[in-house]
C-alpha cells in the first residue's frame, strides 16, 4: 500500500468521524429543541389553567402565571420557527424557479441563502443588545432581568440560521430536487 493511499484512507476515516461526531451534535440539538418546545407548551397550557381558575374561582389575578406564559410563548414561537424551517413548513413560492433550468435554480437559490443568512444573521447580532439592555431592566411581576426572556432572540433567531442553512444547501446542491430523499444529503 503506497503512502498516498493510506493518507487517503485515514483522511476518509477521519472526516466519517468527524461527519458522525456533526450528526450526533446535529441530532441532539434537534432533540433538546424537540423537548424545549414541547415543555413550553405544557407550561403555557398550565399557566394559563392557573390563571383561569385562579381568576373565575377565586378571584384573585395570579400575575406571575401571565408573565411566565409570555415569555414561555416568545420562546416557543421563536425555537419553533426552527423547527418549522427544519421540516420545510415555511411558506415559499418557487413556482417559476422550479421551471427554470438547473444552473438559473442553483444561482436563485443561492441568492435566497444569501438574502436570508443576511438578515438572519443581523437579527441575531443586533438582538444581543437587546439581551445587554434586559440585563438591566426586570419584568414587573417576577422581578427578573428581562435578558432572559430576549434571549429567546438569538437562540431562536440563531436555530433558525442553523436550519436555514441545512436546507438550503441541499437546493444549493442539487437543485432540481424537491426534498432530502432526492438529494441524498
């Protein structure tokens, strides 16, 4: 065996493990997102129960249970646009861009990649301010710094860049095909 080809062989080897070590980190983040959206909105639901009963059986407005419910919904609406992104559930016209021939598709497509990591990307940067402003500034009922609730921005905002781009490339790619199966990524 020439030294050529083993180089060959461990460097095939090594970036497999590298591409299994990516699908391992890409899988569970998705399940952690997964299940954060699922605890939201068993909270929300809660919450909002809470409210409810404690304002038409007692009486008594429960503020903290609206306040949380809020934020619980920020967070939801925001990680599940990742989520959305992720199983191609985005409303998109591509009518007269699937029409068109491959090489007219790949360069539309790379310009909306292009378009949409911009402004995906400004969001998440120009929320991080945000985020700095709400260390200083505390939600009424709770009394907690607001930095929690805007983080929702760029970790939402962020998530969705990350799907975003992984559907993308596959279009990028191979741009006659409709979804992953076809593309093979």
């Amino acid at each position: 065996m020439s030294d050529r080809s083993a180089e060959h062989d461990v460097s095939r080897v090594a970036s497999s493990a590298v591409w299994k070590g990516l699908s391992l980190m890409l899988w569970t983040l998705r399940r952690a997102v997964d299940g954060a959206a699922i605890l939201l909105l068993a909270y929300m639901a809660l919450a909002v129960l809470i409210q409810i009963v404690g304002r038409y059986v007692f009486n008594y407005s429960i503020a903290w249970s609206e306040e949380t419910a809020t934020f619980a919904q920020i967070w939801l609406a925001l990680l599940g646009a990742g989520i959305a992104m992720r199983h191609n559930q985005h409303v998109g016209v591509d009518v007269l861009i699937l029409k068109a021939p491959l090489a007219v598709q790949r360069v539309f497509n790379i310009a909306a990649f292009a378009l949409g990591a911009w402004f995906l990307g400004v969001v998440v940067v120009g929320s991080l301010s945000m985020v700095a402003i709400g260390m200083m500034v505390k939600s009424p009922a709770l009394r907690i710094p607001l930095a929690i609730p805007y983080s929702a921005l760029p970790v939402g905002f962020g998530y969705f860049l990350l799907e975003f781009a992984l559907s993308s490339i596959p279009r990028i790619l191979r741009p006659g095909a409709r979804n992953a199966e076809e593309t093979g990524i």
